[in-house]
C-alpha cells in the first residue's frame, strides 16, 4: 500500500527533483525544520491538502506542488524563490506572499478558472 503521509526528519536540507511525483495517495507532508529547497516537481499531482513551509525554506521548484490541490498554503518569511507552476491549480482561497520573495516564476499560483478564487497578498518589506 503507498504512504499516505511522510516526515521529513531533520538533517534535510533539499527534497529532489521527481520526488513523490504522482503518488495520488498522499496526502499529508509535514517539513522538518533545516529545509531549505524543494525540487522541481517533487509532490506534483498528489493529494496534498495543506502546504506549511518550514522557516528554513528558500526555494521551491518548479511544477513543486502544481495538482496537489491544497486548500491551505503557508509561505515562510525567508522564502526567496517560486517556481513555475509550484502551486497551480490549488484550492486555497487566501495567501500571503512573504516580501521576503525575490522571484515569483510565469503561472506560479495558476487556477483554472473552474477552481475557487484566490486572493494573493504580497507583504512588503519596508528598509528604514
């Protein structure tokens, strides 16, 4: 029977590539904290449907989360890099982008217009 959750315990700095790709039946990931990169593609098209960054994180890949359809998704303030397509096509209706965030990739948060709406808030960081 496939897992339908997995942790990640510390000592994980990088998730690869094609990691989990098309495990339909998870549904549960819990990141550990030292997380810094999660590969292109590596929960697409699974039944993720929660995504909770870990503090630690600065990048996720492209395609990373895209058919997952998570209806809560939790940006990390550290956060530096989206990539393509990481969360097209989810349910989440509210999500905030950390100013923390330097590149947003093409379709990064994508919803076929059939799905819910999202309003996307981007947090400014202000120098003084």
């Amino acid at each position: 029977k496939a897992p339908t959750a997995i942790i990640f315990g510390e000592g994980i700095s990088e998730i690869p590539d094609d990691f989990a790709n098309n495990r339909i039946a998870l549904d549960t990931v819990v990141f550990n904290n030292g997380l810094e990169s999660i590969g292109n593609v590596a929960f697409l098209n699974t039944s993720i449907n929660e995504v909770v960054c870990p503090p630690t994180l600065k990048k996720i890949g492209d395609h990373a989360f895209d058919e997952t359809y998570a209806n809560k998704i939790i940006l990390n303030d550290g956060l530096e890099e989206i990539g393509k397509y990481a969360f097209s096509n989810h349910f989440a209706s509210d999500l905030n982008i950390p100013g923390t965030v330097k590149i947003i990739s093409d379709y990064a948060f994508y919803v076929r217009e059939m799905f819910t709406k999202c309003k996307i808030h981007f947090i400014i960081n202000h120098k003084k």
